[in-house]
C-alpha cells in the first residue's frame, strides 16, 4: 500500500500484485535493482517537497526534478516489476490484468489550486519503457462530464482504484480517483479508460446512463461527485455486490448550490455495469446506514495496514463453512 497524508486525512492506495516482489526479483537484475533503490530514495524526497514545501518556487522546482528523475529511472530494463513502495505521496496502481501501472499525483499550485500530473507505463514484452505522460487540462473546462480526452487534456485525479469490465471483447479500465479541488471543496471522479487501435489511453466514453432516474439525464463520459472538504466520503468498487457505491449527499446548509457545504446523508447511490454501461442505481438500498457502517466485505487490514487477527480468524471460518457439503472438485476444475 501507499500513503498520502493531506488536511489531516489518511489517503490510501492499494497496489495490486502481492506478489510483485517475487516477480521484481526474477525480472531484475542485481545491479538494476540496486540503481532503481537509489533512485527511489531521491524521487521520495523531491515528491514529498513537491506536495508539502511551503514555498511555492520549491514545490515548482521540486516536481520538475521529480518528473526527470522518474522518466530516467523508468528506462531502466524491467523497472516495470520494481514497485515504488516507498514513495508515500504519489499513487501507483497495476491495472487488474499487469498491462499497465499509472502514476499519479498533485502539487498545490498556489493557495487556491491542485493540479494533478501522471504517467501510464506499459507492460512491454522485452522491458523496455514505454511511457505516457498525462496533462491536466480541468482548469480550462467548465464541462468536463461531456467530452472523450486523450492524454494531453487529461482530467486530473489521484486514482486509488482501477476496475477491469470487458465487452465485447473490449477492455474497459474504471479508473475512481481523488481530486483536492480547491481548499473548500474536494471531488471523487469515476471514469473509464480505453486504449485505441494505436496503443494509446483514451479516457471518458458515454458509458455512464442515468436511464432508470427520474431526472432521465444524458449520457456522460464522466462522473464526479464534490463535496465538503472535512467530510469524509466514500467512492468505491464493492466486489461483493459487482456495484460502484458512494455516499449521497445533501447540504448541510440547505444551500445546493454550494458544493462545499455537500455531506453524506446515510443514503447510498451507485453504478452498475450491465452490457458495457454503467447504469445509474438511485438508492442502493431501502435503508438507512448509522455514521461509520458500510455494506462492505469485513476489513481484514486497518487503515494502517495491520492486520486484525479477530476478523482474520472470522473470515477464516466463514470460508471454512462456505465449502462444507460441497463435493470435491474434479480435475479440470468442474464440479
């Protein structure tokens, strides 16, 4: 896992590929490894000052090195298995299927604006860097719901989740990321990215349906949601339910039309992915949830990473009694 701390909030990204370790260890060679440990004790303290300094000059300066430093250790032969995991302020996640990693992360710009920055590296056969930056361009549009991007006019987000939906024999990558915003409101972004017939990421497609609503609103190519900035939201993929769920929200101050004062109000909306869409679910259930419940798979790992024994042993069993009765399975994985 990576780490981001930021107004007081603990940010975290789960890296997929537990066992990138054995794979970085067969992929890399010993004098690779040890350049790419160098490297990476450099880029966490330029990626750090970018994020933290106080001088906005140092934090310009500090994220152009960080930049360099990043693009030149990537050349090195395979750095695609080597995982960063010490580098707590920038995200990198593995797409499900290890065809790509992206980088995200941001820098305050000045007292008012976070501009987010990233690069997607591919899984090249031979190990050799194929790498594409991403540019965000939010601040030049006032409707980024309605538009298919490229990288260079990019949306910008700190992702912390990629989910893989095929159709027709096309990948779609859902990417949900965080986006600080502004210092009074921070949005949670959901969309979907494709790679077109030259290789390269395409992001947004009118794949988000609101159909079954009452508002009946148009296809979007994208879908965020802002909300205050101390209130702590959720913006997530639930494998058990196979269903995209975040938190309704309402103001606070009976204001609608200020999205700094939007707070969850126990509600639950969500997506989900019926023949290559992302359908719109107004209310995913018929009741309320106290402050602090979620409709989710029991948390086997706290927030610090730790492990908590109890709901290990929990899960255990309830696995355990899930496979009892059921008759062993026959070669060739039938029942």
């Amino acid at each position: 896992m990576a780490y981001r701390l930021r107004n007081g909030c603990l940010f975290i990204v789960t890296i997929l590929l537990g066992c990138l370790g054995t794979l970085s260890a067969q992929h890399i060679s010993r004098s690779d490894r040890r350049q790419l440990m160098r490297s990476e004790d450099t880029m966490r303290v330029l990626a750090d000052s970018a994020l933290n300094a106080n001088n906005p000059s140092t934090r310009f300066l500090s994220d152009s090195q960080f930049v360099r430093v990043l693009v030149r250790t990537l050349r090195t032969k395979n750095s695609f298995y080597y995982p960063f995991d010490s580098i707590r302020t920038v995200s990198h996640l593995y797409s499900p299927d290890s065809a790509f990693r992206i980088f995200t992360w941001e820098m305050q710009k000045d007292s008012y604006t976070f501009l987010q920055e990233g690069a997607i590296q591919i899984n090249t056969p031979d190990g050799s860097l194929k790498l594409f930056p991403l540019f965000d361009a939010s601040m030049f549009t006032s409707k980024p719901q309605d538009s298919v991007r490229t990288r260079r006019n990019w949306i910008g987000a700190i992702y912390y989740k990629i989910v893989l939906k095929t159709f027709e024999g096309k990948k779609y990558y859902t990417m949900l990321g965080f986006d600080d915003f502004t210092l009074a409101s921070t949005k949670k972004w959901m969309e979907v990215m494709t790679f077109n017939d030259h290789g390269e990421p395409v992001f947004g497609a009118p794949v988000i349906l609101f159909h079954d609503d009452s508002t009946r609103k148009k296809p979007q190519y994208r879908f965020n949601i802002e909300y205050k900035k101390e209130a702590a939201t959720r913006f997530n993929y639930d494998p058990e339910m196979d269903m995209i769920v975040y938190d309704h929200l309402v103001s606070e101050d009976d204001e609608p039309t200020r999205k700094d004062t939007y707070v969850p109000d126990g509600d639950f909306e969500g997506f989900k992915w019926t023949d290559g869409k992302w359908v719109h679910v107004d209310k995913v259930f018929n009741y309320k949830l106290k402050d602090g419940e979620f409709p989710t798979e029991e948390k086997l790992l706290d927030d610090a990473g730790n492990v908590n024994e109890q709901k290990l042993k929990e899960q255990t069993q309830k696995n355990l009694d899930k496979t009892k009765g059921k008759p062993p399975a026959r070669p060739g994985g039938g029942q």
